[in-house]
C-alpha cells in the first residue's frame, strides 16, 4: 500500500507532465498567433507571451526533475539545491511577462472601443507604475530567496523546520505577500477597465471574455499564493501551511498554465477577424461598384475610348 505522501508525489507528478504537454501545445499556437497593436503589428505582446510560456515551461521542467528525485527516493548533494532557485527566477519571470501581456491586450481593447486619449493614457501610465513596482518586487523577493537557499546550502541544512525558522524566510514571506496584494489590485484595476472602458470594442464579446478568464485565472493564483505565504507568516502551525502548499501547488500549475493556453486564441482569432473584416469590405466595395450606374457608364466609357499610344519622347524617332 503507497504512503500517503508518496501518493501526493505521483499526482504531483502526472499533473506536472500534463501541464507539460499543454504548454508545448501553447508555445505552437503562439508560434502561429498576430498581434495588432493601433492597426501595426505587435511585437511586444508575441515576444512577452513567448517569454512566458517559456518560462513556465521551464518551471514545470525544473519541478518534473525535483518530484522525480523525491518519488525515486534518490540522494542528491547540497548544490541540486540551487534547482529551487532557478525554478523560483523562472515562475517569477513568467509572471513579469504576464504583467505586460495583459494590459496591452486591454489597451488594444480600449482603442477599438475609440476610448478617449486622455482615458488611454490615463490607463497606460497606471499600468506602467503598477507593473514597476510588480517587477521590483519580484526583483526583490528573488534575491532574497536566493539568499535563503544559498545561505542553508552553505551551512548544509534543509530541513523544512530550519527553512521556517530563518530570518530570511520572514523577509521573503514579507515581499511575496506584498506582491501578492499588489498583483490583487493590479488584477481588479485592470477588470474594471475591462468592464467600464472597452466593453464597446468591435470585437468586444469574444476577445473581452476571453481576458475575464485570463483574469479570474490570474486573480485565483495570486488569491492562494497571499492565503499561502499570509499563513506562514503569521506563524499559522506547520501542518496547516503544508495542507495548504499542496493545494497551492496544483493551482500554481493549473492556473498559469491554463492562461498561456487561452491566451494564444486571441491572437488566432484575431487574425482571422481581421482578415474577415478586410474580405467584406473588399466584397462590398465591388459590389458598390456593380450597383452605382454611373461606375458603370464611367467604365463602359473607357473601355469604348480609343488607345492613345505615347510617341517617342522629345519628338526622335527610331
């Protein structure tokens, strides 16, 4: 009979796999998806969307090789460690490029409502503080992360109690839970501009639904991980924090990943609306030009006119 821990480990891990496959599927369809950003190609919101589904695909890489090692029992020296480390820059950076990817996407949205400029800057510079202070605060709780396992590698202690107890476990918590309620806020800002602001785009019915659910997604995630890092910071027992790390985990999986998933379907159906949009008005201009009589009778004109051929130039003949 499989010990309960080691069964947590194999769900773990066949979730880690699927979320794999599912991020591979992503990465094609971004591969394939256009961005338009005020009727120019958009490169920052391909090139930010790349950057995420990488790095999420290199954060769940990173945590098939930790399950692996802990289901196989495997000994491993104090460095393997630094997998942690790397695994925390990657995730980080994922959400980094979630932090652009997103409000571009509701910018875009706010131009084909034909929002006000003053409402669009307004938007854009609120997003940009917002995203400064998320990125030095990932910043911040990176380095101080590192930190903590750099200094436990050294004194080659890792026991979970020992982490816990560290100084500079409370000043990661800290910076993570501050980031946590800042992200919170930066996902309701950017819902009600959603809702209030571009809910008058010409494609607003499709594309808008799709962002909510990017939304609610993101909101869920960074919703737990404050529960998460608020219970260990305020010196909630262990037991109650582990209960809740694996119900964070699954949701740190599921959630990113079903965010760079939907996300590349904006970009395909984007696509394909434009393209839609630019055969009818082609269609309709033709047909304009086949109903408007006097199209016509200016065409039949110049077809009975006779061929003027241009003479040589400066009068020389050949």
């Amino acid at each position: 009979m499989l010990s309960p821990q080691y069964t947590t480990v194999l769900v773990e891990f066949a979730f880690a796999c699927a979320c794999l496959i599912f991020l591979i599927v992503s990465l094609a369809l971004a591969l394939r998806s256009h961005w338009t950003y005020k009727n120019t190609p958009d490169r920052l919101r391909k090139a930010t969307l790349l950057t995420a589904i990488i790095a999420y695909t290199c954060y769940v890489v990173l945590d098939i090789i930790q399950l692996a090692t802990q289901e196989d029992h495997a000994t491993v020296r104090f460095s393997y460690f630094i997998v942690y480390i790397f695994s925390s820059v990657a995730y980080r950076l994922g959400e980094i490029a979630l932090a652009v990817f997103i409000p571009r996407t509701i910018l875009q949205q706010l131009h084909l409502s034909n929002a006000s400029p003053s409402t669009q800057r307004a938007v854009r510079w609120v997003a940009i503080l917002l995203f400064g202070l998320i990125t030095c605060l990932q910043i911040t709780g990176t380095a101080l992360y590192s930190a903590l396992y750099g200094q436990q590698i050294r004194s080659h202690v890792l026991e979970p109690f020992e982490l816990a107890i560290n100084p500079l476990s409370d000043d990661v918590n800290k910076v993570d839970f501050t980031l946590d309620i800042l992200w919170l806020s930066y996902i309701i800002f950017l819902f009600t501009v959603l809702l209030t602001k571009a809910r008058k785009a010409t494609n607003s019915k499709k594309t808008n639904s799709l962002i909510i659910i990017l939304l609610a997604l993101l909101f869920i995630d960074q919703l737990m991980s404050a529960v998460q890092t608020g219970t260990s910071l305020f010196k909630h027992p262990l037991n109650s924090a582990a209960d809740l790390s694996h119900a964070g985990y699954f949701i740190e999986l599921i959630a990113p990943t079903a965010i760079v998933t939907i996300a590349p379907i904006l970009g395909l159906s984007r696509s394909r609306h434009s393209t839609d949009t630019a055969v009818g008005r082609s269609n309709d201009s033709q047909s304009r030009k086949i109903d408007d009589p006097d199209a016509q009778s200016q065409t039949c004109e110049l077809a009975d006119a006779p061929t003027i051929v241009p003479g040589p130039a400066y009068g020389f003949a050949k």
